[in-house]
C-alpha cells in the first residue's frame, strides 16, 4: 500500500514526465546551498545591494530609450515612466519578499524552481537569459552612442558609421558596444569587492549628471511642449511604456547577488524598496524636464537627445559635453552590473545541472571565471552585430514574463508554506500579487506581433534544449536516479 502512494513510475523506477517537469527543489535545500561556505563570498552589505540595484537600472532608459520612446507616446512619455514603474513597483514587492525567504543567485528562477517546479524554472531561467544577456548588449550599443556624441562634441569628428552600428543598420561591427562589454567582463574578473567600488563610483556620477539635467532642463519648460499631451492616445502611452519597461528591470540585479551579501534577509528587500524609489523618482523627473523644454516632434527615434537639449537650453555646447562624459560612465555602470547578474543565474542554474557545470566553478576570489568569460565574449558579440530597438524590446518582454513568475511565486508560497519565516510581506497580498500579473501581461501584449514572434522563437529554442539536455542532467533527475537504484 505504501509503494501506492508515491509519486507514479514507469519503467526500471524512472519518474513520469509529468513528476519530472513539476519537481521541486525544496526552500530549505536552497537557503543551505547559499549557507555551504563553497564558492561566492559573502562581502556586500545594503548600501553595495543598493548601488548594484540602482547601478543596473538607472541607465539606458533614459539616457537613450527615452528618445525611442517619445516619438511614440508625446509628451505624456511621463504618464509612460508612471505606467511602467508601477507594474515594475508590484513585482519589487514580490521581489523583495522572495528575497528575504530564499536568499539565492538565481533570483526568480530559484523562485520558480522552489514554487512551480523545474520546468518552469527553467522557462523562468531562459527568459532571464534573454533578459540580462540582450540588456547588456542593447545598454552597450547605447554606450557606442554617447562615446560618439562625445567625441562629436570635443573634437568635431563622429566615429566611422560603419564601426558605430552592425550590418543590420548598414554597417560592419557596433565596436564601442563590444569594447565596453569586455571592459566589464575585465572588471568582474577583477573580483566582487574592487568591480562594486567601481559602480559605486560609477552611480554616484550618474546620479549627478541626471540632477544636472534637471536644474538645467527645467528652466526652459514650457506650456505650449506639453499639448498635446497624448498625440497618439492611450495606445501610444501603452506601447512606450512597454518599451520603457525595460528601464525597470535592474533591481532584480540586487537579488542576483543573494549569495555575497552578508545579510540577506535583511538588507535585499530594502536594497530593492530603496533602489525603486530614487529610479522611478529620477526617470519621472528628467522624462518631464525633456519634453517641457523641447517640442516632443523634435525627439529623432534611436538617437539620444538629452545632451542636444541641454546645448539648447543654454547655448552652449559645455553642459552637454559634461553630460555626455557622464552617461558614458552612467551607462558603463549598467554593463557592469548586468553583465554581473547575467553570470550570477548562469552560476545558478550550472549548480543545479540544467547547464554545464563549467558555469559554476568559481576561482580563490569567488568569481566564476568561465561563465564570465563565455557569457562576456558571446554578449559582446550580440552588440556589435544588433541595433539597440529590437534588443530593447526583446529584453522587455522577457523580463515582464519572469517578473510575472515572481508574482505567482509570492502567492504559492503563501498558500503552500505560509510557516516561513518572512523578512518582507508583499503588502496587498493576494490582491497586489494578482494586480503585478495582470499589469505584466498588460504591457506584454502591447507589444508588436514581430516581439513576440521573437519571443515565441527563443522560447522554442530553450525548449529543445531543456528537453534534449537540461532535464536529463538536472541535479533533482540524479538524486531522484539514485534513490530509484537503490
């Protein structure tokens, strides 16, 4: 009668398809792999969370989605930044809740792995992959734009069209994207310790030059820029905030480094609260201050606008090569941090075997010295070779498709395990969980049919590669293979 009530088997005791693709790793399994004392150090303590998580996300979204983005809402772009950050506040919360219960590296597909069962968590993982993997590359490109605004600005000259963008716009290689991308993965090989002082650095600078902007922008606002305020309706707000979405996504990055903060419990869901805030508090604010002084028509889609503004506003060209020397700092700072979390889920999901254990063998610093390797030269590639548009939009979607998991994560456990202890509750609860779904999948099918075409072609891909190797070499396939032999 026992052997009746185990899970169904078929053959020599091999579990069905069904109990494989559903099989979970248990949240206690998870918080003891981050409490081993083998491979990521602990160093970073709330204030290194913070910086890492506002590192990530204040960046390409303003300093070039912007200019993509207002073609498409008008002046109410604002109302697009409001939008976008709610949705994006819902899943923080969810996020910040999570945290505190499984303070892992792989972030929401350690969430799903613990909640909806492997399957999932692999469908999580892979939009992850899409997420940081793309978000790095598309910030790059936005990084090649500045250098050349830059060096327009101070010299006179523009960099050869034919090194500033990939085959796909008329060039031959996106070369500043690649350089910055391999700047980072030197930075990372560095160590955790010396490449989050450097984000530091780097956060602080960015912050500045956007207060600058501010202080300059808005003195030049005026009435007659902001009519009409939606020139393409409702619509128009919904699909740049789609777009803008991809602005939000960096506070998962404080969740991806679970395993090297000291106090995990306590300090990510406040690193995540706090990294939110002064993000959304700043895209609102520089988003009205551009659109106020500039008619929304004089917006150029793909071209960054912010330094043009500010050489506007005052006459000068000096306030706008200051602020180009900045986002070429700003934006270095989201490749770095990216590209750190980027490594972090791969480091993730090599230790639970869903991808070869080379991505999980860290070094005597703690840095997972192949994963940062493979991961760098293959995202450096990516942005020399595609423009930032469809890389921005793909990044978005898969994203919100993650975020929403998280979502559904918060709502599993607390039916299924509400005796955890919880550092964070998700205030709302079951209401705002259910609201953070809804607004994900709101501004998902916003987007154009050729996203999600693209989506649904990088899903299948991850598909024929879970089934074909992951769940075959999954770490839960080879303990549940012993159990069954023994």
């Amino acid at each position: 009668m026992v052997e009746q009530k185990t899970p169904a088997r078929v053959g020599a005791g091999v579990p069905t398809l069904g109990r494989r693709l559903s099989r979970r790793k248990p949240v206690e399994k998870l918080v003891a792999e981050t409490e081993s004392g083998h491979g990521l150090h602990r160093t970073m303590g709330f204030w290194q969370l913070s910086m890492i998580g506002i590192g990530a996300t204040l960046g390409t979204g303003i300093f070039v989605v912007l200019g993509e983005a207002v073609p498409i809402a008008g002046p109410a772009v604002v109302l697009s930044f409001v939008l976008a950050g709610v949705t994006a506040l819902f899943s923080a919360l969810a996020y910040a809740e999570m945290a505190g219960m499984i303070p892992a590296s792989g972030s929401a597909y350690s969430y799903s792995y613990a909640t909806m069962g492997e399957f999932m968590a692999w469908v999580c993982g892979w939009c992850l992959m899409l997420t940081y993997g793309v978000s790095v590359a598309a910030v790059g490109v936005g990084w090649g734009q500045y250098i050349d605004e830059l060096l327009r600005l101070t010299t006179g000259l523009s960099m050869p069209e034919a090194f500033l963008v990939g085959p796909l716009e008329g060039g031959l290689i996106n070369l500043p994207a690649a350089i910055v991308v391999l700047l980072s993965m030197f930075a990372l090989l560095a160590g955790v310790r010396e490449s989050t002082r450097a984000n530091a650095v780097m956060v602080a600078v960015k912050v500045a030059v956007l207060v600058m902007f501010v202080a300059i922008a808005v003195t030049a606002v005026q009435d007659g820029n902001f009519a009409p305020f939606m020139p393409m309706g409702m619509a128009g707000v919904s699909a740049a905030g789609a777009t803008l979405f991809f602005s939000y996504i960096g506070f998962d990055s404080a969740s991806t480094a679970s395993e090297e903060a000291k106090n995990p419990q306590r300090d990510l869901p406040r690193a995540i609260m706090f990294s939110m805030i002064v993000v959304t508090a700043i895209y609102c604010l520089v988003a009205f201050s551009a659109v106020g002084a500039i008619n929304w028509t004089g917006f150029v889609e793909g071209r960054t606008s912010l330094a043009g503004i500010l050489t506007v506003v005052t006459g000068t060209p000096i306030w706008a090569v200051i602020f180009a020397a900045g986002a070429v700092l700003a934006l270095a700072s989201v490749v770095l941090v990216v590209l750190y979390s980027q490594t972090r889920i791969l480091y993730a999901m090599s230790r639970d075997g869903l991808i070869p254990k080379a991505f999980s063998k860290v070094d005597a610093k703690g840095t997972p010295r192949a994963n940062t390797v493979i991961t760098s030269v293959l995202i450096a590639l990516l942005a020399a070779l595609i423009p930032l548009g469809p890389l921005a939009d793909a990044t978005a979607i898969g994203t919100l498709f993650a975020f929403a998991l998280v979502n559904v994560a918060v709502l599993v456990l607390r039916r299924n395990r509400p005796d955890l202890k919880r550092a964070f509750r998700m205030p709302g609860a079951p209401v705002t969980p259910v609201l953070g779904v809804l607004a994900c999948a709101y501004l998902m099918f916003s987007m154009s049919l050729s996203v999600w075409i693209a989506f649904g072609a990088w899903l299948v891909l991850g598909l024929a590669i879970y089934f074909g190797y992951s769940m075959r070499r999954s770490e839960l396939e080879r303990e549940e293979t012993v159990e069954a032999g023994a």
